[in-house]
C-alpha cells in the first residue's frame, strides 16, 4: 500500500509545505502579486503569455499561478499537499471566480498516469519543488514530456554545495521529527545565524545590511518568515550542481536560453530550457552524422 501524505507528516518524512504556504496567503497583496508577475516575465523574456498554456508543477500558494493567469495564460495548477490545493483555489477564487481557464487539483510530479493524462503546455514552471518530491531526478524526468515542442521549461533546483548540503539535511532531518517548539526555536536560530553572517558580510563591504535585506525581500514577491521556515524544514530534500540539470535536460532535446544561480552559496539555481522541436533534433542528428 502507498504511503500517504498525512502519513509522511506524521512520521518525520515530509514537511508540512501547505501549512507554511497557508499562513503565506494570508498576507498576500498587490504588490507580492506584482513582484510576481515580473518575476516570470523576466525569466521568460516576454510581457504577456496571452493564447498561452501554463502548468504550475506544484504550486504552493498559488502566487504564480495567479500571475500567469494575469499575463493571460490559460492554467493548470496542482499540488501533492492538500493544503497547498486548498491555497491555490482560495487564491484562484479571489482573483479569478468561476474561471474555467484556471484548473486547480491534487496530484504528484511523480505520478507518470497523471502527468501522462493532463496533456502538454507551452509553459511547464516548477520553482524549488522537483527536490522537495523524494525522488528529484525521476520528478526532472517526469516533467519533461509535459513541454510541447518550442515550448518552456522554468524550474529552480536547490545548489549542491557538497558537504555543505549534506549538513543541510541534517538540519531539515531533525526540524521534522522535533516538537512544535523546538522547531519554532530551530527557524529562529538559523535565521539569527544567517542574517547576521550576511549584515556583517555587508557592513564590511560597507553596504546597507537593512536595504540588502529588503531587496532579498522582495523577490518573487515572497515573505522572510515564509522562506526561513520552508528553507529550513523543506524535506524530503535533493540537490544539484548546475552543469548536472544543465547535462540531464540537454539529453533530452531541450536547449538552455537563461541561467539565474545562487553563486555557489545556499538557494536554488534557476533554469528556462526550450524544448527543440522534432524536425530541429533531426537536422542536428543528421548534421553530427556528416561531422567526420
């Protein structure tokens, strides 16, 4: 019998994504929604993906979701949590009541009989999910067939830092077998740690530690508290060194177009990928076949 996702919780095995994403809802305004929306528009160089199908391969709070809809995208949004499903239609039914060009349900990037049923879609977006599913490499796999030809791949894929990420999942290990308060403890002396190596590391750069802090802040339109706590009980947990996507993605037609990484440091490293169409991968077989 497969283990279920209460089941997973309740043994250590899985963090709680949807309850941290739940508390996220809560504050989410005009202005995240805007950070948003320039977020994909920058990764995917365009102001608008109007005619376009976009399917958000875990999509948490529904926050990118929301902004492909609002750049015209027709959508499909899912989640293996439940309470992340649950965010996506509240958010969904604030936004967008009784649309029948946003679809929102359960399901899992490792589910091949689901991902085979859903069809194929100009845009596949997956950010810091495909490493939280238990099996990364199957779920990067698992996604790529979902991409029509000429069509886009965006994921954000958690850096290896080598023993660095090791030590990691050490610390995401014991966050989720430990009780609520220590957990609460363990977020807030991560979070004491880290921002205090980065405001010293800005003071001696003789930069303003509070204007980097707001900037960080800013991006994607996420909150510091939502992060800390995803960053440091986020589990199951994989990592990846760039060139490692870079190689498995180009081995199955698809061609790198932007590259956005952490610098070698803690975060995820994000990647867009165009899928080749069929008749391109052919000419360039037969283009390395001549090659002497």
């Amino acid at each position: 019998m497969s283990v279920t996702h209460a089941q997973e919780v309740s043994t250590g095995q899985r963090f709680q994504f949807g309850a941290n994403w739940k508390e996220y809802s809560e504050i989410i305004d005009d202005a995240r929604i805007d950070h948003a929306v320039e977020s994909l528009t920058n990764m995917l160089e365009t102001q608008s993906l109007a005619g376009k199908t976009f399917i958000d391969v875990g999509s948490g709070s529904g926050l990118f979701s929301l902004a492909a809809r609002k750049l015209g995208a027709t959508v499909h949004s899912f989640d293996y949590d439940p309470q992340s499903v649950q965010c996506t239609e509240m958010l969904r039914n604030q936004h967008f009541p009784e649309d029948s060009q946003w679809y929102v349900e359960q399901g899992s990037a490792l589910d091949e009989a689901y991902l085979q049923s859903i069809g194929t879609f100009d845009v596949v977006y997956s950010w810091g999910v495909l490493h939280h599913t238990g099996s990364m490499w199957k779920a990067l796999d698992n996604v790529a067939p979902l991409v029509k030809e000429n069509g886009q791949l965006f994921i954000a894929i958690y850096n290896d830092q080598g023993t660095a990420s090791h030590r990691w999942l050490k610390v995401k290990q014991l966050y989720n077998r430990a009780s609520p308060r220590l957990q609460f403890l363990i977020v807030v002396a991560v979070g004491i740690f880290f921002e205090s190596r980065t405001a010293l590391s800005q003071l001696i750069k003789l930069k303003n530690p509070i204007a980097h802090w707001k900037s960080r802040r800013q991006k994607r339109g996420m909150a510091f508290w939502t992060n800390l706590v995803d960053w440091v009980g986020g589990y199951p947990f994989e990592f990846a060194k760039p060139e490692a996507i870079f190689d498995f993605y180009r081995k199955r037609g698809f061609r790198l177009t932007r590259l956005y990484t952490c610098r070698g440091g803690h975060g995820c490293n994000q990647f867009v990928f165009h899928k080749e169409s069929s008749s391109h991968a052919v000419a360039e077989t037969a283009s390395a076949s001549e090659t002497p």
